[in-house]
C-alpha cells in the first residue's frame, strides 16, 4: 500500500475566515438614520416606494456599478467613412443604471408630485441608488437640476421640461422626439477659467432677432462638458450685453444633427470611470438663450444650487456604502482570537464612522425639507437653503475621501482589492467637494451669499438655536461660531474655519434633536470639543459604542 502523498490534494487551498457577500439587503431599510429622517422630514408618504427602491438597488444594480466601471465609456469622433459622429458609447450595465434611475424618477420626482415633501422622497431614492453607483447619478442629477432653470423661459421651459422629467430612457444618440425621454447635461468651465465662468471665451452670435428665447450660433471650447452624451446641454457663452445661457440641443429642430457640437476627447479621471467627461468644441453649434441677455450665472444659478443638493446626499450615500461594507466585514473576519467587530478598538473606529454617516444624512433631509418649503414659497426656508447648501456642500463632501480610507482600512488588503468595491468609493470620493464649486468656491459663496441676503445668517442661527439648551457643549460652540461673524474684516482670510464650525454646529443641532443620544453624544464630543483625535476610531472611553453600531450595521434577510 503506498503511503506518497497525493500530488493533487489541495486541502491547502479549503476557504476559511472570509466573508460571505453582503446579499440579500434592503438599502433604505437597513440604513435607520434615512427611514427616520425620511418620515421626520416630511416624505413619510414615499415610504412603501423607497422599501422597493432600496431592495432592487441592493440587487442586479450592484453587479452593474461593477460592471459599468470596469468597461468605462468610449468616444466615437467619426464613423468608418469619416462623417463625424461625436457618439460616446457605454456597456450596456451604464444603460441599465440610467434606465432604472429615471424609471424611479430620481431625477425627476420633485417636479412629477404634488404630494408635499418631495424633494425629501427624492433623496431616499438617490442615496439608497447610488450606493450601488455612483457615476450615473451625474446626469440623473443634471437632469433635475435642469428643469428650475428652464422654468425662466416659458417657451423652453414647455419644449424641454416634459421631455427631461419623463420616466423613459433611451440612450441612443438621435433625437428626443423619437425617445421617451431625454437627459440634460451641462458646460460652463474652459481651461482658461475654471471656476471664474465670467472668464468664459466661447461666444454667441444671434443668428437673428438677438434675446431671451432667441437662436444664437455658438463659437468657442469647453474644458469640462458633464455627460457629454445628454440630449440637451445648459451653456455659458458670452454675448455683447455679458455672459449669457443658452439651450443646446444635440439635433436641430428639424430632427438634423448640431454639427457645431463637436466632441474633442474623454477626460480620464481619477474616478466616476462609468461617466463620460468631455471636451467640446463649439463650431456655430445651434443655440437658444435662456433667460436675459447677460444674466448666465443668475439663470443658471437655480441648477447649481441643485446639483450641490446632490453633492451632499451624494456623499452621505457614499459615506453610507462605506460604513455597510467595512461593519459587514467586521462582522464576519476573525482576528487574535476574537470576530473583527468584538474588537474593542475596531468598534470604535466603526462607531465612529457611523456616526459622521448618520451626520451627514441627518443634513441632507434637513436641506430637502427646506427645498421643499422654498418651493411652497417660504422665503425663511429658501434663505436657509441658499446658505446652507453651500455650508453642507463644503463640509460633507470634504469629510467623504478619508472616510472612505478609513473603511478601506477596516478591511486590510482585501480592502485595497478592487473587487471589494472600496477602491471605487475611495476614488469617487474626492468628486462632490470638487464638482460645483471645490473648497475655496464654496467657502466664499457663503460669504457671498451672507453679503447680498444677510438675513440669511440670522434663518440659519435660528435654526441652530432650535437645539439649545440641550447639551451645554453645544450651547458654547454656537456662541463661538455667532462670534466668528463680529471681525468681518478677517472673514475671507478665515472662510474655510468659519464655514467648518458653521457646518459641524448645523449636523450637531440635527442629531440633538433627532438621533440617540449616544451618536449625538460622541459627536459633540469629537467633532465641537476636544475629546477626539484628528483620526477616526478616537472617541473618548465611555462612548456608548453598542447603540451605536446596533444602530447601523447592515441587515440581511
């Protein structure tokens, strides 16, 4: 009987200690804070719609967000016989994602329903979808954004706004009265400008009568076209009374292709690989002028409100993504002895991460309630959205790239592994503090809007003020942050500071009152005071740390 080992007896290779897949969720109703804040804030209604949303989101669209990334978009200048294309063509997952997005009206829903609360309904369905994606919620995003700036243009306003808010998708390049819907994108930045749009060199021409409504030819180069594969774009381009904003369309209305309209190449970008970004070339590209003769920024200045709304949910749905996958691993993966999450320090720096998670959305909700009060005419509500918009967008989406490292790192190596999924929020990351206005343009729109609206301070420490005499830390830093605003000849040099404390005292008035007392607790005591380090996983000992991660870590049927 021979005793020589078998050569092929692989038991070095049995599978032990790995996680299994995070199948089988429910992204609305495993993330508490977003089920509370969605009844709190007045979206209550959307409920039953948001459990079917974040059950299909948790399913096919996840292979797809994977799918859709690892085979990004490719430009088509010119077809085989060198007629000029300007076509950009996507994996089919990229379709499936657009298709699903607009079907559950996540760029549309505001504008589709009476019902009250509804940009609040809205966000339980963007941040639960773009947890499996977060690259199609660009254009998803343009495309809502779109429509308060159309509205100043009757005659546009009724061309476009049916077509953008329309629940079919059709991602061929042909024109929109043979699709069931189109998608709206947007170009304002060139290379010699950046954020300073008044900059823009592309100019326009009136082809006739010159004015709002009127048909302009287009001449110039943009450095940055968002979703260059959209139907319609917003446009800034300069004309004899000043920077302007036009309509332009991807076919004529005669059904003919807008040649002007040329796409010069695909930026290749540090993430949202499943999105196209572009560069485009004007060439007397067929255009209407929205709104007044040199009044672009302020026509267009609603849709950049918007799209700042999303960087910010956005960002708590990022931020969301990131807390699932790092909790879901210490649950699972065994160390020294102990499961990960039994870990006394890792339950720290998870608890941690949950709690700038539910901060961030407890903001969010917060910002969409007043949307929708704005909407309903509540001039108190429309100052604190404009401020606080721009104060939530700095702060939010600065805080997302290191939170994404840090539950990475939960994961060790198999977090640097790209099909954990990590490496893609971690690059994703970065985009909403830069999209709409990076850091410094954001902290300096505060102080614009607190010049040209200062009533607008005195609606936002109102509501700071609804949570006083709760926590007599929290008492003390909104007195530090009222006194920020009694040097105003230092104000500027100090913006970044200034807004950061304005921020941290608007998500902590929001878990005072609305979260347990343990996430509100360890963040006044981390993020207002000094019982915290400069990292994650520092909060101070006696951190109710098990309501905590009760509180958040995923569920699975």
């Amino acid at each position: 009987m021979s005793t020589t080992t078998n050569p092929y007896d692989f038991t070095t290779h049995e599978v032990l200690n790995q996680v299994p897949p995070l199948d089988g969720r429910n992204l609305f109703l495993d993330n508490t804070p977003l089920v509370e804040g969605l009844q709190r804030e007045g979206g209550g209604w959307a409920h039953e719609r948001a459990v079917e949303v974040g059950a299909f989101w948790a399913g096919d669209p996840m292979r797809w967000g994977f799918e859709a990334n690892e085979n990004p978009p490719v430009l088509q200048t010119h077809d085989r016989y060198g007629n000029r294309l300007d076509s950009v063509t996507f994996h089919p997952a990229w379709h499936q994602l657009m298709a699903r997005g607009v079907a559950d009206e996540m760029h549309a829903l505001p504008w589709n329903t009476d019902q009250p609360g509804a940009h609040v309904a809205r966000a339980a369905l963007y941040m639960s979808g773009t947890q499996a994606e977060a690259g199609f919620g660009c254009p998803i995003t343009m495309t809502f954004a779109a429509v308060p700036a159309l509205e100043v243009t009757p005659a546009l306003a009724e061309e476009w706004i049916p077509r953008l808010t329309a629940t079919g998708y059709d991602g061929a390049l042909k024109p929109t009265t043979e699709k069931p819907g189109a998608i709206c994108g947007m170009a304002m930045t060139e290379k010699q400008g950046g954020s300073d749009v008044r900059a823009n060199t592309t100019h326009a021409t009136p082809i006739g009568a010159a004015g709002e409504g009127e048909e302009y030819l287009l001449v110039g180069h943009k450095w940055f076209c968002s979703a260059p594969m959209s139907d319609v774009f917003l446009v800034l381009a300069q004309t004899d009374e000043g920077l302007s904003c036009f309509v332009v369309p991807r076919f004529l209305p005669d059904g003919t292709k807008n040649y002007g309209f040329q796409l010069q190449r695909l930026k290749d970008k540090l993430g949202n690989k499943s999105n196209a970004s572009s560069e485009i070339e004007f060439k007397n590209a067929w255009g209407r002028m929205l709104g007044q003769p040199g009044r672009g920024v302020p026509t267009i200045i609603e849709m950049v409100g918007h799209t700042r709304l999303d960087c910010v949910m956005g960002s708590a749905g990022g931020m969301r993504a990131a807390v699932s996958l790092a909790t879901w691993h210490a649950m699972h993966r065994s160390a020294f002895g102990k499961t990960l999450i039994d870990q006394p320090l890792m339950r720290n720096v998870l608890a941690d991460l949950m709690v700038e998670s539910e901060a961030a959305t407890a903001v969010s909700l917060r910002l969409c309630r007043a949307y929708d009060e704005a909407m309903a005419g509540d001039e108190r509500a429309d100052h604190f959205k404009r401020l606080a918009t721009a104060v939530a967008k700095y702060h939010v989406c600065k805080r997302v790239p290191n939170h994404a490292f840090e539950a990475l790192e939960c994961l060790g190596g198999n977090g640097y592994v790209e099909n954990s999924g990590l490496p893609r929020l971690y690059r994703e990351a970065p985009l909403c503090s830069i999209w709409e206005g990076s850091g410094n343009v954001m902290a300096l729109d505060v102080l614009r809007a607190l010049a040209r609206t200062p009533e607008a301070l005195d609606v936002f420490l109102s509501e700071l003020d609804t949570a006083t005499g709760s926590d007599t830390r929290y008492d003390a830093y909104v007195a530090t942050v009222r006194s920020e605003f009694s040097r105003p000849a230092e104000l500027e040099h100090r913006a970044r500071l200034v807004v950061e404390r304005m921020a941290l005292a608007l998500q902590a008035s929001q878990l005072l009152q609305h979260a347990p007392a343990a996430v509100s607790d360890a963040f006044l005591a981390t993020r207002l005071g000094d019982g915290g380090g400069l990292h994650y996983g520092t909060l101070p000992p006696g951190t109710d740390v098990d309501t905590i991660i009760n509180r958040h870590q995923p569920q699975v049927n």
